[in-house]
C-alpha cells in the first residue's frame, strides 16, 4: 500500500510539473505576443489622422485574431498599445464605461467613434465623388475606389463595384 501512495504521489507530482510547465509556457507565447505587437509599430499615438487611426485598428484586429488571443484579453491588449494622447483619452472612458467587461465590439465602436466620426467618413464620401484616375495608374486607381467605395455604398451600382469604378473617371 505504501507503495501505492507513493506511485500516487509520484503520478501527482508529474501532472502538476507538466501543468507547470505549460503556464510557463504560456506566459512565454504571452512575452512573445506582446513584443511582437510592440515591435511592429503597432503603439497608437496621440492625434492621428482618421485614416491612420481606422489602419491601427484594422491591424489591431488583424494581430489579435492572428495570434489567436482570446476574445475576453482583446481589448486589454489593444489599449495597453495606446499611447500619448490616445492612452489618456483610454484613461477617460475607463472612468465612463467597465472596460474589464467590455467587448472588442464595443471598443471597436467607440475608438471609431473617437477617432474617426462623421466628419472623417464624410470626407472619405467627398473624396470617393472626386475621384478621377487623373495620372494614377489604372492598378492604383482602382485601389483607391475599392478603399474609398465603402463611404459610398449607397452611392455607387453593383456594376461600378464589379468594374472597380471604371465607368466613373
């Protein structure tokens, strides 16, 4: 029977060295993911335009279903890469909202909302009516409107959207 508490314990005492093992192991994949995200740029600073706040998003969302980080840790890990301006106006809505509940949705709409309101999607809908291929090339025109395009869906046919806006300049 001592035998057996002791194969017991022994038994035991390797699960919890392998359940050990695999925390140590996700707080390594959990350093490397932060140093990654720190890496490539991806700080928010301060003031930006709202094209570039609207890209630190897109690739915000892009690394994060990337990396495969858990839906409840996305939005820790999207404000703790805000920094100057933007990490003091993070500051405030954590005064206005629960942000340890809140869901990427949800910051998704209100760092939208902050960075790039009405105004900003009204400007991209008079960019997109300006739009002429002028001296572009046709690959970067068609860029252009395909990036542009999504202000104006209401405003543009299916063909256009097909065509890449070809009939349009």
């Amino acid at each position: 029977m001592a035998g057996r508490t002791r194969g017991g314990r022994s038994e035991r005492n390797e699960e919890l060295e392998t359940v050990r093992e695999e925390l140590r192991e996700v707080r390594r994949e959990l350093r490397e993911t932060v140093e990654l995200m720190r890496g490539q740029g991806s700080r928010r600073a301060g003031e930006p335009s709202a094209e570039a706040a609207e890209h630190w998003l897109r690739r915000m969302r892009r690394i994060l279903v990337g990396l495969d980080i858990p839906k409840e840790r996305r939005v820790g890990l999207a404000a703790y890469m805000l920094v100057d301006k933007a990490d003091f106006w993070w500051e405030s809505m954590k005064r206005v909202y629960d942000t340890e509940v809140m869901t990427w949705e949800e910051f998704e709409r209100i760092f939208l909302g902050k960075y790039f309101g009405e105004v900003a999607k009204h400007a991209k809908r008079m960019e997109f009516e300006h739009l002429i291929q002028g001296t572009m090339s046709v690959l970067k025109y068609e860029s252009r409107f395909s990036e542009l395009s999504r202000f104006a869906l209401g405003m543009i046919s299916e063909e256009e959207k097909r065509l890449g806006g070809s009939s349009r300049g």
